[in-house]
C-alpha cells in the first residue's frame, strides 16, 4: 500500500489555507448575526494516484471541505489548486466544464441517486452533459462503466429501487467515473452500507485507482476504514487539521492526543494487546463550530492536558501543525505538547499507561 | 476482476432483477394501489358513480328540467323511483345530472388551480430571489382573503353559472398548490441527487427540468385527487347559498338546500338525501383514492415487498 517507492513531485491536487465559513442568519431582517466556522486554515496536498483519508467525527468539517473542493459550497478563502490550476478563479461556463476532472462519491447511494431515473438515464447524464463519446456509442459506455464497477450492464433500464445498498453505491461510482475524473472525492463512501459489503466497496475503490490512477480523498469518521486505503491520513477536530502523517506512521506513532484517542477506538488484532488496551472515552460532545474553544480546540475534551495538569498554553495559544520529530518532516500535528503525548502512551497498544482514568 | 468481488447473496439477487423481477415504476405504483383496500373501494365507487353519470343520460332517458306537476313533492314510486321533487321533477334525474355537473365542476377547478399553482410555484421556486419573494407574497395575500368574501364578490362581477363557479373554485384553491409546489422544489434543490447533478456540471435549468419536476409529480398527483374532493364540496356550497350553477341546471347542494323548509326536510327526506348521500360518497371515495395514491406514488416509501 503505501510505499516509499516513486513519490511524484508536484501534488496533484494542493489545497492551501482553506476557511469555510457559513453566515448564522437572525432577526427578522435575516442579517448575519454571527459566522460558523466549518474549516478554518486547512492545508494539505494529495500526490497524483494517491490517497488521502481525512477522519473526524461528525461536524469536523471534513465533509464540508470535499464540498469546496468540488465547488458546492464556496470557501470564504485559501486556494484549491488541482494539477496547478486554481478551482476556485473559476466560474460559469468555464466551471462547468472543468467539473469533469473533480467527481464526488456520496455517502447516502439512495439519497444520491434520483429515484426516478433508471440507471441507464443516471450514467447517461454525465456522458451527455460533457459530450462524451459521439452519442451512438453512449450506450457501449454505459455498459462498459457498469462493467467497470462490476455490475451487470443489462441493469440499463432499472430504477435504483431495485437495487441493494452496495449495488447503488457502485451505480454512484459509475456516474463519478463516467467523465474521466483525475480526482474523486469520496465522501464517507461505505459509512451507509451494511458491514458485509463495505470491504468490497473499498476493494472496488482500490482497484479502480490501480486501474484508472485517479487521485482520491477519502472523507471517513473513523480510522479503520482509511487505514484500507489512503496513502496519507489527515485528521480533523473541529474545522481544523489536528495531525496529518504518512499512513503508517500515524498509525504507529500518533503525535496528537485527539489521534490517539481516535486509534484507541479501533480494535487491534493481536488478543492479548487489546485485552490489555483501554479506550480513551473523550468527555462530553464537540463543542459548537459557531463559538469554538479558544487556543488549541481540543483543550476541552483534552486527556493529555489533564494529565499535564491543564497548561494555560493550550487554552492561550493555537498550536501550528508542526513536526513533533525533525526526521520525519512529512508528519505534522498541531499540538503544544507532542513529545508528552508520545511519552504518555504504551507504544505496543498505543492507549495512555496506566494512571487514573483520564478525562473521567 | 471486478465482476468476481460480488458477494454470492449480491450475485443471486442480481441474477433476479434481471431475470425479470424488474418493475416500472408504474406497474409498480398500481401494485402498491390495488393492495390498498380502501383505495380500491374508493376507486370502484368512484368509477361506478362516474360511469352512471356518464351514460344515463343515454340509458335512461329522463327529463331533469321540466316540471310534472302529478308528480309535485310526491314520495318514491314505480314511475319516479326516488319521487319528485317541489317542483314536480324527477328526483332520480336530477341527482343524476347533479352528479355530472359536480363531477365537472370539481375536475374542471383543479385543472384550473393546479395548473395556476403549479405554475407560479414552479417559477417561484426554481427562479428564487426577488420573483419568488413577490410571488409568494401574492400567494400570502390571496391566502388572508376570506374564501367565501373572494367568490361572493367574484360572483356578482361575473354572475353565476358552472364556468364561473369552476374559476372561483380554482381562485381559492391555487395558492396551497402554489406553496406545496415551490416548498418540494426548494426541498429538491438541497437534495443529494441534485448536488450530485450539479458536480457533474449539469445546467440548473436541465436540472429542473429532468430531476425536480419529475420528483413533484407524486405529491402533485396526491393533492389534486383530495383537492377534486375539496372542491365537488364546495361547489355544492355554494349552489346551497344560490351561489353556484344557476336554476333550474340541477346540481346537489341546490337540491340539498331545499331541505331548508323544516317541512321537507322532516317529511319529504327523498327530495334532498339521495344528493346528500351522493356528494358523501363521492368525497369519501376520492379522499380513499387520494390515500392510496399518496403511498404508491412515493418511491422511497418501500422497496418492493
């Protein structure tokens, strides 16, 4: 999966200092009375062929980024480059265009597919909409993206109704690949599927990506399903990037105590480790984007600096994503404490040794 | 490859839906219809209704108009078989011609105010903006005028009778459709499948055209059947005040009204109860109809079983 061998140069897609903002309307007149802030400072860059997985829970602004990058929702600022080109100076006719080179996979396939068009009508659309091959070969298209995503193309003039949750999902992922993208944004692709189909869906993805070298960002809310796929993982608190690491270095020496509560979550497969491991319950709920936490926006849910003995640093000052470890300048994490956090866990199971129950 | 990562219980049902399990949508909204006992009730005695008014006129061969004064506020007999009514004509007849002109009366409005509804709404919503602020705030105007003030005055401008009864009808009802309609669109437009038409980079207008308006058919469909109820109601309201077709066109609120006189109403019940049982009959069917379309039309209700 994810080896060393031929990293590309330039990123492929680059997203630089992204802010989402949504106006909170009140009154009577509808005037904005205040600013949710989904995404705040957001950088990354995705290599061509590869994968990012970007993991938080639910209202970290993960989905809302994969939004600004297929131009659905409109960033308050910061710059999305793909292959070099600026999505964001882009506008109109001339969007609408280059739209065939950034697809979106959706979360809900019942929801994402109109149910009142049949599969044949669902593909078609792209095909039409971008004057994809000369209309008589349309049809060998069609059959051949349901090929390509292994379903039968005789399915042409059934209705989504018909079909099972996983087999929806790879009609949506027909539909992204229908205009040749270079990138697809998966958005939690397998989080609505029964557990049964979801490795199957991911083996698809995979394939396809060998197959096709599509760049691909994986949203996700938990780390076991990107630790499948992605190349490089990036992990989200509340509208910011808190860690963003090599896959195999996040997983074996997480420098952020949200990652660590995070991987504390996920099952190791070796019994004895998970018998000994604990999990980290993080307190209470995320707090509201539209008046976050001052400093650091994880000090209130904080295990680490309970332990540390809560450092006014962490509610003073935002941390930078930084490397914890000069050797390895590619793992960044925006902690003031990384070293401590490290120090704090047994690197076997990666959960806190035993103390009192943090956060508790 | 690909193929081959399909799971056996996947693989078996794919062999299904192409084996010829497959349904339209159609087959498959009268399959959900005909499985609704009270739809279907409905539906029959809507049709059986229909079908008498439609053809009596042609089997039967009765005078609704003129007067036979043997037959003056006389009970049920072998000749007239629900007796005559105060002026001596055939009771049978006209709850017959009655029924045609209700029946008329109530499909012809909800042409008029669904087509009025759907329209202004269709632009309201899909337009947005200013042109929706200004329709809807027509909307809101029409909806704060008192029904029955808007056709008492709308009537005595253009005079009564069953073209002005249709569209007074359709004036009081078009507003619902017009907020029902632009409140699906406005729904539609945040919907997944949209978004994902719009990633694709498809034109807004197209995405109107082929994603939203097919998707408010079903509602659509739901609220003129109840409204064609709504509105046979109200047009025999109005011909009870003397408001709707004019005499001596029979219609079943007019025969209904006779009931005023304490005397018929006590004495002579075939004069106004056989309208009375028609215009509930035919109510209660379409709303039953109205019921069982609302859960076959909507696709997302249950997949198949």
């Amino acid at each position: 999966m994810s080896d060393d061998a031929g990293r590309p140069d330039a990123p492929h897609l680059a997203v630089d200092g992204l802010v989402v903002r949504f106006p909170i309307m009140g009154g009577v007149l509808r005037r904005t009375v205040g600013w949710v802030s989904a995404v705040e400072d957001v950088s990354f860059a995705i290599p061509r062929g590869r994968t990012l997985g970007l993991v938080g829970e639910s209202g970290s602004g993960k989905t809302t980024i994969g939004r600004a990058i297929v131009r659905v929702n409109r960033p308050q600022s910061g710059t999305i480059r793909l292959g070099g080109e600026d999505l964001l100076a882009l506008s109109g006719e001339e969007l609408r265009r280059r739209r065939r080179s950034f697809q979106m996979v959706f979360q809900d396939p019942q929801s994402s597919l109109d149910p009142r068009q049949t599969v044949g009508q669902i593909l078609a659309e792209p095909l039409r909409t971008h004057g994809l091959p000369a209309s008589g070969e349309r049809n060998a298209r069609i059959a051949e993206l349901l090929g390509m995503v292994g379903l039968d193309p005789r399915f042409t003039s059934r209705y989504p109704h018909e079909f099972s949750g996983g087999q929806r999902q790879r009609i949506g992922i027909a539909r992204a690949l229908a205009v040749e993208p270079e990138l697809i944004v998966c958005d939690e692709p397998i989080s609505a599927l029964d557990v049964s189909i979801q490795a199957q869906v991911l083996n698809l993805l995979e394939e396809l990506q060998e197959r096709l070298g599509l760049t691909y960002l994986v949203i996700a809310h938990d780390l076991a399903v990107v630790r499948h796929l992605a190349h490089d993982v990036a992990v989200m608190y509340l509208g910011r990037l808190v860690e963003i690491a090599d896959a195999e270095d996040l997983y074996a020496a997480p420098a952020h105590p949200y990652t660590i509560a995070l991987l504390s979550a996920v099952p190791v497969p070796d019994a004895a480790a998970e018998r000994r491991r604990r999990r980290i319950i993080l307190t209470g709920d995320i707090p509201s984007p539209a008046d976050p936490p001052s400093g650091c926006r994880f000090h209130t849910r904080c295990w680490l600096r309970d332990r540390l003995g809560g450092p006014e640093r962490c509610r003073t000052e935002i941390p930078v994503l930084a490397p914890p470890d000069p050797a390895r300048p590619g793992h960044r994490a925006a902690c003031h404490f990384p070293a401590e956090a490290r120090a704090a866990i047994d690197p076997a199971t990666l959960v806190p040794v035993a103390r009192e129950t943090p956060g508790a | 490859m690909a193929a081959e990562t399909l799971a056996p219980a996947e693989a078996e049902r794919a062999e299904q839906i192409v084996a010829g399990e497959h349904e339209g949508l159609v087959r498959m909204a009268v399959r959900r219809f005909t499985r609704h006992r009270l739809a279907m009730l409905g539906l029959v005695t809507l049709v059986t209704i229909i079908a008498i008014a439609a053809l009596a006129p042609v089997l039967l061969p009765m005078d609704p108009i003129t007067p036979d004064y043997e037959n003056l506020g006389m009970p049920p007999s072998a000749a007239h078989l629900l007796g005559g009514d105060l002026s001596g004509r055939d009771v049978l007849a006209r709850v017959i011609y009655g029924t045609r002109v209700s029946l008329i009366a109530g499909l012809g409005s909800v042409v008029v105010f669904v087509s009025i509804g759907t329209a202004v709404g269709l632009i309201a919503g899909s337009l947005g903006g200013v042109a929706d602020q200004v329709l809807m705030r027509i909307t809101d105007i029409f909806l704060s005028i008192p029904p029955l003030l808007l056709i008492i005055v709308f009537i005595s401008i253009v005079g009564a009778g069953l073209g002005s009864v249709i569209a007074v009808i359709g004036l009081v009802y078009w507003p619902q459709t017009a907020r029902l309609v632009r409140g699906q669109l406005l729904g539609l437009r945040e919907a997944e499948f949209v978004t994902a038409s719009r990633v694709i980079g498809v034109r807004e207008r197209e995405i109107v055209v082929r994603h939203m308006i097919p998707n408010i058919f079903g509602p659509l469909t739901v609220v003129a059947t109840f409204g064609v109820a709504s509105a046979i109601l109200l047009e025999a309201a109005l011909s009870f005040l003397g408001l709707g077709v004019k005499p001596p066109t029979p219609s079943l609120g007019e025969m209904i009204a006779s009931a005023r006189t304490p005397s018929v109403l006590q004495e002579q019940p075939w004069v106004w109860l056989p309208a009375g049982i028609v215009i509930a009959l035919i109510v209660m069917s379409v709303n039953f109809v109205g019921d069982g379309l609302r859960d076959a039309l909507d696709p997302k209700a249950s997949r198949r079983g």
